[in-house]
C-alpha cells in the first residue's frame, strides 16, 4: 500500500530504488534543433557507470533511437535520462533485473547570455565533497552534497560554486567541470576521488589535445588560482562559461574559453 | 514529456527530487500487532535529519496519525516513510515548497528465526564509507554505498556487512548498527564522520543508560574485534541479532545482546 502526501495510491508497485536509494545514473543531455548533442559520449559514460554499479543497461541502440525521437519532439532544450535498478531485491540487496529507465524531455534551462558572453563570478562552496574512489566520476543519482552546496547562496549574481574535497582540493563546480590555464597550459582537477566527470569536460580535453592542446589532469589547489591567466567550467548544457570573479580574484574572458565555446559550437 | 521504459506516460509532472538527487529522508519503521514501533523516536530523528537539510516537514502531528493508520491496516511488517524535496527548483537549487512525502506499507521482510535466537555471521566489506559530517548520522536517500557493499556477497549464510571508513575505523553494517563488548563495557562506534545513527541504536544507548551501564561512543578499530567478548547488531525492523562469526572470530549469543532483545521485546 502506498500513500502520497496522506492521499491512497491505488495499484502502487514497490518503491523505485532509484528514489529508495540513489541507486541509478543519469545524464543530461542538450537539444539542439532537434538533436541531442553529445549522446555518444553520453551513452559512453552512462555504459561505463552501468558497469562499475552492475546495472543492466537496455541495448545501446536501443537508448539511442529513444533519445533521437524525444529530442525531435523537443526542438530545443534538454533530455534527462535516469537510469534505475529498478525495484525490489529486498533492502540493500539488488535485484537480478534489468534497469528501469525514465527519460524526461524539457525546455531550455532559462540562463542569461551575459554568461558565456561575458562570464561568470563564481563563489567557493563551504561544502566539501566527500572522497569515495568507488563512486568518483559517476554521474549517480547520490547528489546531497551538490545540494547542499547549491543551497548556500540565494545571490543571482553569482552564478557557480566551486567545491573542494575534504583535503583541500579543487574537484569541480556544484553543477560544472573546471579548468584553469597556469602558465600557459590547461589544467583540470583529476577527478579520482570525488566529482562527476562530465562529458562536456571529456569532449573539450578531446577537442584541445586533437588541436595540438593536451590538458592536463591533476590535484589542483585553490590556492593556484591567483596564478591562473584563465579559468572557466563547462557542462553538457552551458558549453563552457568564462570565470571572470571569484571573491577577490579575477580574470579575464580569454581565449582559451572562447576556443572552447568554438568547440561546442560546431558540436 | 516523460518515457519509462520507452512508454510515453501522460501527464507526468518534473521529476521529483528524490529520484533525482536522492534529495530527501527515509524512516523504515517496524509494525508489531498494528502499532509503529518506536514512533516517537523515528518522527525525532526525521525531523532533526529535515533541520540538517533544510527539508519543510509536514507538522508531526499529521505524521504520527498517517502511520498510526498505514499500521493498522498492516497489522505486522514495516512502513517505510520517504520525505522528499519534491520537485523544482532547478538542477540542484533547491525550490522553497514543502517537503512530498510517500509512505509504504509493506508485509513484514523474511528472516530466518535463528538470526536473532542463535546470531549470525557478519563478513567485513571492502567498500568503505567515505566521510562527510555533513551527512553523518542521517538516514538520507544517498545510499549507493550501502548498494555496493551489500553487492559484495550473495552466501545466504552471510547476515550482514560490516564497513569501515576510509580511515578504517569501524563504522556499522550496510543496515544495522554495531555494538561491542570490550573489558565489560559496551562500545558502539562514533558516527561523526559516516553512517546512519539509528533509531533502534539510539533507543538500546538510551535503555542501557537507565539501567545503568552507559553505552561508550568512540572510534574503534577492526583490530579490536578480535578482544571482544560479545558483538551485536541493531537495526529498527530486525531489534538485535548476535554476531557469531567474522571470518575466523567467534564470539557468543552473550548476556548484552540477550539484554537487548529483551529491551527490544518490551518496545
């Protein structure tokens, strides 16, 4: 039996284990006249995370045709796929079945332009992430600690927060990978212990090291920052997005994001 | 527009935060002749987890008759309470409206009658829970890591897991909490930095006190285990087995575990 805000549901199968448990993935995807963008890449991680948690993925092929089809009922906007182990399998324990997958068409996030035209102030998260090297890199359904760090501030003029690990560490923004370029090179926290590793991010390290540009993938210290001639961050909706402020620091909205912009623009 | 397993499904709203984020709580609540277990600790411990996360709870008042009521209509089982955000807000920012919540009625969870009468053997996980304070102590719907640790085994001849953090502190098993016997008192790990500070724990802690042996709350090793006379574990729905075995320790179905069962047996 189940009830929903005290109301009888009739017909109520167990409880989803994605919502019992953040036992899952996802992706989120941007439509771009009509076309999901990036869904390669993005079906890549989501095969690579359904491995690492033992989720019965459905044929590749099969995902892929999904996407194709709510992206063209879309136009424009994005697609959330949220990838279960279904229900059942008693507690912890996890069922043998296949995933259950939910897929979500929407419009465009509302986002101003001023963001990638001119850049972002960024703050830095009091909430650290926790390391746990089993889960780092997934894109998992766990994300308590991005909320809490996205409910630290209510100012719509800062438009990120940059998050550390519970050493110290620069991993990524709330909702966003980070690069910073140091003495002419691009740099990218390693994200071994704790963050998600986005596919925007996997694409523009691709799209530089194809153009002659490696990144490199480090531990990265936020005390770096006030050496960066550069800094911005990226994710599968915004593209990439100049960092212009954080507190005291500030840079400028250089080239190096705007060849990233490039990049995203002919994806 | 939303697709689940690639049926289109009508008139689905945003999806909700606690299949999203696992932005929400959980009390799984024993039911023993119609009645809900422990209640007023289970509506305790929510409404603390909500102040930690910021979550708008429905008055207590409304709860505690809602699962008076799902519990006589299940006269024996559990109820499993999920408080979520509910849905909004946009990505991770949370939206400012009322907590949602769903309540489960389930048949009670088939356990062998020996688990609790002769005890059980344990195994040690290798995933370890990270450490976030933020999170510590909650019984929040992030639990990937419990999912994983309880994928580690399927010998039905093994109870349950116990798990360390990442510094290799003995923390609780995937669904109980754990209780030791050391030099005639009995230790229960700190839960500072990881794991769930559970209902039935808190009720043994607090029962034991006022019978005059307090319960020691501090950090202990896995190295200790092998110096103790009697372990135990606790959870809500199971009250207290003995831990018989760990690999090659034994220990005995002792006089504090049978003192808690009895405790547990007056609830």
């Amino acid at each position: 039996m189940l009830w929903v805000d005290g109301a009888r549901v009739a017909d109520a199968g167990a409880p989803d284990r994605g919502l019992e448990f953040g036992d899952g993935l996802f992706e989120t995807i941007a439509v771009v006249a009509g076309r999901a963008r990036l869904v390669e890449r993005h079906l890549g991680r989501l095969a690579s995370g359904a491995a690492r948690l033992a989720l019965g993925l459905p044929e590749r092929g099969l995902l892929r045709a999904e996407l194709a089809a709510a992206a063209e009922c879309q136009a424009s906007g994005l697609l959330k796929l949220i990838v279960t182990r279904g229900s059942g399998g008693g507690g912890y324990a996890s069922p043998a079945g296949p995933a259950r997958r939910l897929l979500y068409a929407a419009p465009p996030r509302e986002r101003p332009a001023s963001h990638a035209a001119e850049g972002i102030t960024v703050r830095l998260c009091e909430t650290r992430l926790a390391e746990q090297p089993l889960l780092a890199g997934l894109k998992h359904l766990n994300r308590l600690e991005q909320v809490l760090a996205r409910a630290e501030w209510q100012d719509p003029a800062i438009a990120e927060g940059l998050m550390l690990d519970m050493h110290g560490r620069l991993v990524c923004g709330t909702m966003s990978n980070l690069f910073v370029v140091l003495k002419g090179e691009l740099v990218t926290p390693s994200l071994s212990r704790a963050g998600v590793a986005g596919v925007m991010r996997a694409a523009l390290m691709d799209a530089f090291a194809a153009a002659g540009t490696g990144v490199i993938e480090r531990d990265l210290g936020p005390d770096e920052l006030a050496a960066a001639s550069e800094v911005f961050v990226s994710n599968a909706l915004i593209g990439a997005w100049p960092v212009r402020r954080l507190a005291e620091l500030t840079w400028p909205a250089g080239p190096w994001a705007r060849r990233a912009q490039a990049f995203v623009a002919e994806w």
